[in-house]
C-alpha cells in the first residue's frame, strides 16, 4: 500500500510525525491520480509537519518516527489540530497515472503535472484536474515541484505592488529561492527591487543575475546603505520574510529618511508618503520591535498568497499561472541542495538542515525513491 507523511500532536503534548500506510486513491469523474516524484519542503510545510513542537526535543525512531515535546505555553495555539494525523506538503509534481471520466481529467493522462491541494508527502495523491498544471513534454517533476508556493508569491508581491500604487520594492531574505525569482521578475519587467541579505555571498549571488541594490543588514553601514537605496528607487513597501526583530522598523525608517531628503518643509507627522511593510514569513519566530521614528503614515500587516489568489481576478491567476508554465525552467527555476525519500525526511541528519531554514538549503523529497 502507498505510503504518506503524517503529522500529530496529542493531547498530551507530544509531537508526532511517521509514515502510514493508506489506500491507493481512486479517481473521482473530474480528478486525476499522481504519482508523486518530487516535492519541496518549504517554511510553510515546516510550519504543518512541527506545528509549535521544540524541534531541539525531536527523537528519531524507532524506525521513521519522529517525536518531539510541544510547549506548555503553545499548547493554546494548537488546539484546533490536536489527536489528528495530519497529512503535510503544500505542492509537488509528477506523473498521472490514473484519470476520471471527465475530459478534462483524461486529458491528462500520462502528462506530468504540478500540484496543489496538501497532502504531497504521499507516493500517490488523487486531486481534482483544476489544482494541475500541465507541463510541455521535457519538463522533469524535480523542476515542476516548486511551481506554486514560490513563484505565486513572487509575482503575487508585484502585483499587489502595482495595484496599491507603490512603484518599486524591497524583499528580504532576498537570496533564497523565491528572492531569486523575484529579481528575475523585477528585471523582465522593469521594477526596481532593493534586496536586503544577511551574508556577503548572497550578496554576490543576487548581483550575479543582475541585481542592482543589495544590502547586507549585518553590515555597519546598513541603514545608511538602505536609505540611499529606497531614495534612488523610490521603494515604498516591503515584503519581510523574516518577521522578528527590528528589520521591519528599520525598512520604514529608511523609507522616512529617503523621503525626507527632497522636503520643502518640516513636519512634525513626518513625510506624506505611504511607507508600507508586509510580513510573509518568520524565520525570526521573536517579537517584531516597531520603534516610531518614521512620522505617522505607514503600515505593518501580513501578506499571504492564498488570500491574494483568492481576492484576485481570474485573469490575474490565470495569468500567473501560464507564466509559470512558460517560464518553469528560467524565471521560475529551483536549486536544491538535498534531495531525500520519505523516510530519508525522518532522519536526525535531514531534520538538523531543512528545520534551519536557511536560506540557500532547500530540500527536495522524492517519494517514490530517489532517481
């Protein structure tokens, strides 16, 4: 029987994560079955698999099982997904195998397809024929697998750029995959992007595909740099995939200072421009410091991709979507560092690297066993 990743925690505090046993999907008239051959495992993934579990509690086995301890204090934050076993993983690829009866799933049979839906970690999963992209012949599941989370996400922050009247952005972690996306985004289309990272070799790898403004926030001149930046761009909204800290008010308060400098006349509101920042991730899971030195017209708030997707016009999605299609081996192209089976995912090894989360590791899991 085909085998799926599954998440748990108990009553009793107490994560669990094994492989299970379950029954080979059957179509419905308008779903296809996937062999599922490639899936990322990405911050949001991590986020289901070790919900609030300390992961420096994490025991591996016997066998490939994995537990953990969860917190007193974030016990509150879980209640809605206690004594259930979750399946995990947000999107994958592969090839249909099986079709229902409908046309538009027998057209599909045997294509490779990119998938939506949850429940990735799977050797096969049934979805309706409308959470696919089909991919033209040539295309590999490892080079389909990350087609939604990221590249969604990327072209989602232009759009929403655009639509709120901001003319430029700022993105940071900037060097992961989906920060290198972006700048490939920004570059085809025209948008200036400042790009903030933490080490001098993303630095390098970001100016390598072209990028123009790169800040390392672990430089001494930093703030200094920043400002300089958003005063040529003219950036005036943020996308913080870091989440804790001060990074977010020291992005606003460049942005005061850059639109300070061409002033006429002093307020004590600070300047009229709209300064915004939108928090999408945490790999800083600490307290995000705001401290007020920016005037009065800003904005903090979260972004997320599926609320964006589903708040945005049909052509827009579809849109994205065909662009991802066209594009899924250059703009859209992903770089693992390791690739693992579903067990290998359980091992001590693989959960001390992509429970990190740093930018530049990103794990590729194969289900149905590595090529």
């Amino acid at each position: 029987m085909p085998l799926q990743l599954r998440s748990t925690i108990t009553s009793d505090a107490k994560l669990n994560i094994s492989l299970v046993e379950v029954a080979m999907p059957e179509p419905a008239d308008n779903e296809i079955v996937v062999r599922v051959e490639a899936t990322p495992i990405n911050p949001s993934d991590l986020g289901l698999l070790f919900g609030a579990a300390d992961r420096d509690t994490a025991r591996v086995g016997p066998g490939p099982v994995v537990t953990a301890d969860v917190p007193a204090g974030a016990m509150a934050g879980m209640a809605g997904r206690l004594d259930q076993s979750l399946p995990v993983g947000n999107e994958g690829a592969g090839t249909v195998v099986a079709a229902g009866a409908s046309d538009e799933a027998q057209a599909l049979m045997g294509k490779m397809v990119s998938v939506i839906g949850g429940a990735m970690y799977s050797e096969y999963r049934a979805v309706r024929a409308n959470q696919c992209l089909e991919h033209d012949p040539g295309v590999t599941a490892a080079e389909a697998a990350s087609w939604f989370v990221n590249p969604m996400t990327a072209q989602g922050m232009v759009e929403t750029m655009r639509a709120e009247g901001h003319s430029a952005l700022i993105h940071t972690a900037a060097a992961s995959n989906l920060g290198q996306m972006l700048q490939k985004i920004c570059l085809a289309d025209g948008v200036d992007l400042v790009n903030i990272v933490r080490r001098p070799e993303q630095a390098a790898l970001l100016r390598e595909l072209g990028a123009r403004h790169v800040c390392d926030s672990r430089a001494a001149d930093f703030d200094a740099a920043l400002t300089d930046a958003l005063a040529e761009t003219g950036a005036t909204i943020a996308f913080d995939a870091i989440g804790g800290g001060d990074l977010a008010s020291r992005i606003l308060s460049a942005m005061e200072a850059a639109a300070s400098r061409n002033a006429t006349e002093y307020s004590r509101y600070g300047s009229d421009v709209h300064k915004q920042v939108y928090l999408y991730g945490g790999l800083d899971r600490g307290p995000t410091v705001i401290r007020r030195e920016f005037g009065m017209i800003w904005g903090v708030g979260g972004w997320l991709l599926t609320p964006f997707l589903r708040n945005a016009e049909r052509e827009v999605r579809n849109r994205l979507r065909a662009r991802v299609r066209s594009e899924i081996k250059t703009t859209f192209a992903s770089h693992y560092t390791q690739q693992v089976t579903l067990e290998g995912m359980l091992s001590e090894a693989a959960i001390g690297q992509y429970g990190r989360q740093a930018t530049g590791e990103k794990y590729l899991v194969r289900p149905n066993g590595l090529d």
